[in-house]
C-alpha cells in the first residue's frame, strides 16, 4: 500500500468538469482513497461506478479511469460505490460514500455561494473514514 499522497488538484478538476460540485468533489476522494488502498498510481487500473453522476469526473481525476476509454464501466444501480482493479490483475478494492457523506452534499444547489465554498472545503477535508467504507474485492 502508498503511503505518499498527492494532493488532489480540485480547482483542475473544477475546470475540467466545468463546474464545482459535491459529487465531483466526493468522486475525486473515491479515486483518491482507492489508489491509495491499492498503492497504484493513476493509468494503472480500471473500474467500474454505480451511479451515473459527476463523480466520474473526480474518479478520472485520481484513478486515470475513464467511460470514454472502456476504463470505467458506469452503470445505474443508485450507489456510490467504485469498484477498482489493477490492469496487471489481482485484488481490488470497493469504496462507497457513506451516508454523512451522501447526506452532508444535499441541499448544495440550494446554498449561496459563501455556504458552497465551506460544504465543498469541508468534503475535501473530512477524514477518509467518515466520508468512505472501503473493502476488498476478489480479482476480476
């Protein structure tokens, strides 16, 4: 397993993906604590997401995992859960949101701007294991 970490570049991610958000925010951490679980870096696995939401911009961002490339399936199950595999096989790993997690992103449209800074500050500062439940998953 990693130990070093880098930092996520929210600010790139908020370009790419066009706006800034919760989903994209909380996806980006998803990547992030999975490659860190699997000690691999960007490039270097594919996924699969439950849940067709903004999140995959953040998961591209920290795992290299794209739709557009047939690195990361995306399917319609309504859950926030990322499945993550080496490309040179093995064990993965599957890292879904939590609850606090998924409960502490509602209501953003909602917020003036002020307050949308502070919710997506404070996601990007949560502890991993307050925001994600992660296990491991057999080979594919």
């Amino acid at each position: 397993m990693s130990e070093a970490t880098q930092p996520i570049p929210y600010e790139a991610l908020y370009e790419a993906h066009g706006h800034k958000c919760p989903m994209s925010t909380l996806g980006a951490r998803l990547g992030d604590y999975g490659s860190r679980l699997l000690g691999l870096a960007a490039g270097e696995m594919a996924g699969r997401y439950e849940i067709p939401t903004c999140a995959r911009d953040g998961i591209a961002m920290t795992t290299g995992c794209r739709a557009d490339d047939g690195s990361l399936e995306v399917e319609d199950l309504q859950h926030h859960r990322l499945w993550l595999w080496p490309k040179s096989g093995g064990q993965g790993v599957c890292v879904a949101l939590s609850e606090r997690a998924i409960a502490e992103s509602r209501g953003y449209r909602l917020l003036d701007e002020k307050a949308k800074e502070a919710m997506l500050s404070h996601l990007r500062l949560l502890p991993d294991e307050e925001l994600m439940e992660a296990s491991r998953v057999p080979a594919r």
